[in-house]
C-alpha cells in the first residue's frame, strides 16, 4: 500500500505492533528462574485457525476460513493501525490481508499454538 501512496512511508516505518510467542522452553525457563512457582506441566496445542468453521456443513472453503481469520486479526489489530494510518485504509488493508490468507490456505492448514500450564505455588 506504500508503494501504491496509499500510505506513507515515514508512517510505515514508525509503526512497531511486536507480537510474541513464547516457545514451551522459555516460558518454563521464565517460571523456574521467577522463583514462587513449580512448572507441574506445559503442554503445547496447535490448533488450526478455522477448526470447525466449514465441518458443519463438509466444505472446505478457504475464502471463508480466510474471511474469519482476517476479522480475528482485524478486531485484535485494528484500533492501533487505525491511530497510526486513520480509518480510510482499514477496509482495504484487510480485503488485501483476507486474499493472502487465501494463498496461504491453498498451501495448506494455518495453525497458531496455545500453551496451557499448570504451576503450583512453591
């Protein structure tokens, strides 16, 4: 969307969204160098984004999956590129968002991973 002026550079470059995702390893590096807490057990869990989105029904549509998972990420995202770029761009950033999701389905599964842990106070 730079490259098209849609926005501009200087703006691109200032925005910084970090988004983080402890491996197992390091958040039980973290839990054991804290102190207070004993790690009883850490499981990781990958889960694919649209997991039961088109079961219902037998189809495998990946505008659909595309559609939920773009509108996940939209209402997690949306307030802070909304402040940094203003409202006109947000419709078109996700439509653009949405089609590459497609792309990306098409060459398979989308996962993100959920850690579950069960600690005890020391």
């Amino acid at each position: 969307m730079a490259t098209e002026g849609l926005i501009e550079d200087a703006k691109l470059d200032s925005i910084n969204m970090p988004r983080y995702g402890a491996t197992p390893e390091v958040v039980k590096q973290v839990i054991e160098s804290e102190g207070p807490f004993t790690l009883q057990r850490l499981e990781a869990i990958n889960t694919p984004w649209d997991e039961g989105l088109n079961k219902n029904n037998g189809n495998d549509d990946r505008h659909t999956s595309a559609d939920f998972i773009a509108k996940y990420v939209r209402a997690t995202t949306e307030p802070l590129i909304k402040a940094e770029f203003g409202e006109v761009i947000i419709d078109q950033l996700f439509l653009r968002y949405k089609k590459k999701l497609v792309m990306k389905l098409e060459q398979g599964m989308l996962e993100y991973t959920n850690l579950v842990l069960f600690i005890t106070k020391k």
